[in-house]
C-alpha cells in the first residue's frame, strides 16, 4: 500500500498528516483557515489521493506559518508514499477551465524541486487570507514532494477561481503523475535508474569521496611531509654536522697536544 503518515512540529504549528496515494478522495482536513481547508479538500478530491491533515498554528499572527507548513507536510508524505518511485507515470498535465479562467499546470515527480509560478492575484485577500500565501503554499510542496511544479494562468479575473482552479490543476496532474504504469513493471522511470529517496544513496557518497577524502590526503599528509621532514633534515643534521662535530675536532685535539706537551 501506498500510504505514508507526517507529523511536523515547531514553535509556530503543530501538523500531523497521512496520505493514501491509491484512494478514493476522502478528505479529513482542519487547519484553522476556512479557505485552506477548501482548496485542500479540492486536491483530495480531484486527485483520488485520501488526505488527512490537522493543524495547529499560531493563526493569532497571521496565516503564513501554518499555510506553509502545511505544504511541506502534504508533500513530504506524498514523496514517502511514493517510495523510490518505481512503476509510475511520472508526469502529469492538466488543463483546467473555471468560469473566466483557465490555468495550466504541469509536473514532474522527478524528485528535483523546483516551482515556476505565473499567477497574477489582483485581491491582496481571500476572505481573511493573504493571497500572496498560495505560492507559498505550492512553494512548499514541491521542496517537500520533491515535484518540478510549473503552475500557470492563462487567463482570469475572478481571485477565488484563480487560486481554485491552480489546486484542482495540480490535483490532476498529481493524479497522473502517480498512477502506476502496467507496462513498466516496477522500473524506475528514469534512465539514471534512481528517482526519489534514492538519489540522496548516490549524491552523499560522492560528496564525502569527493571532499573529505582529498582535503585529508591533499592538506594533513603535505603539511607533515613538507613540514616536519624538513625541519628535520634541514635543521638538525646540520645542527649535529657542523657544530658537534667542529668543536670534537677543534678543541680536543688541541687540548690534547697542549697538555700532553706539558707534562712530558
């Protein structure tokens, strides 16, 4: 089964949420932002994922915490949930018409992060939400859900059938995209072999062969080799060489004519 459960915790929220990437689209959802929980429940329910989230956030500032964190928690577990990847479609597109608008929304589960936004919000508020928190929002899922997220809008006046018709776009591209391919048995769809989790495998261990290794072996041996050999050979032999024995032979030798001379 694909299922994965989160729970996020700071100074600013408390969040705990669960994904089922092969449900139905039930939605459980309780954030404390009116608006939120309704664009959330549009996701569930357009992509199939079940989704349950709880969040506790400190709402008497303002929205932007808890709307952010809940982006990395709704995105983290999808991306546990999907494992190494193995067996998806990959990618996902929708085009999505709502009255006057028309938003489109491409993604890749490639597990490279990255956001284009192009949507223009002529309302500064939603209700009593900042509509400058929805990239933030989408901003958030895709660091944590590992997705290239293109969101765009074409075209569109209305503010509440903009930000909707970004979710219900990303609800069916995601649907795509985390479908199960019949025909790829099970491979990673990637020529590298690697998507997901597994990639972290097979970028820390070059990092640290990479740097650790050659700082160690070009820094710490040349600094021994340069140095203490060096001062060895170049200081004390010389010491021994030219003063020891310098005064054997200039002193004793005279020494010893001098006063065996005297008492013969």
């Amino acid at each position: 089964m694909r299922v994965a459960s989160v729970e996020r915790e700071t100074r600013e929220t408390r969040i705990t949420g669960r994904v089922d990437l092969d449900g139905t689209g039930v939605a459980e959802i309780a954030t404390g932002i009116g608006f939120l929980d309704h664009m959330l429940e549009q996701l569930a329910k357009h992509s199939l994922i079940d989704l349950t989230l709880k969040a506790e956030g400190d709402l008497h500032i303002d929205f932007h915490h808890t709307t952010e964190d809940t982006g990395y928690v709704v995105g983290e577990a999808i991306s546990q949930a999907l494992g190494e990847r193995a067996g998806i479609e990959r990618y996902g597109e929708a085009l999505i018409p709502f009255d006057e608008t028309l938003t489109r929304v491409a993604l890749d589960a490639s597990n490279r992060p990255y956001l284009v936004w192009k949507v223009a919000l002529s309302r500064p508020k939603l209700g009593e939400m900042d509509t400058e928190l929805f990239k933030e929002w989408f901003q958030a899922f895709a660091q944590a859900g590992g997705m290239t997220l293109h969101i765009e809008t074409l075209y569109g006046e209305n503010t509440h059938h903009i930000v909707e018709s970004c979710f219900k776009g990303l609800a069916r591209a995601l649907r795509q995209a985390v479908a199960i391919d019949p025909r790829r048995a099970g491979a990673i769809p990637s020529t590298k072999g690697v998507l997901g989790r597994a990639q972290d495998s097979a970028l820390r261990p070059a990092q640290d062969s990479a740097l650790r290794p050659a700082q160690d072996s070009a820094l710490r041996p040349a600094q021994d080799s340069a140095l203490r050999p060096a001062q060895d050979s170049a200081l004390r032999p010389a010491q021994d060489s030219a003063l020891r024995p310098a005064q054997d032979s200039a002193l004793r030798p005279a020494q010893d004519s001098a006063l065996s001379g005297r008492s013969g």
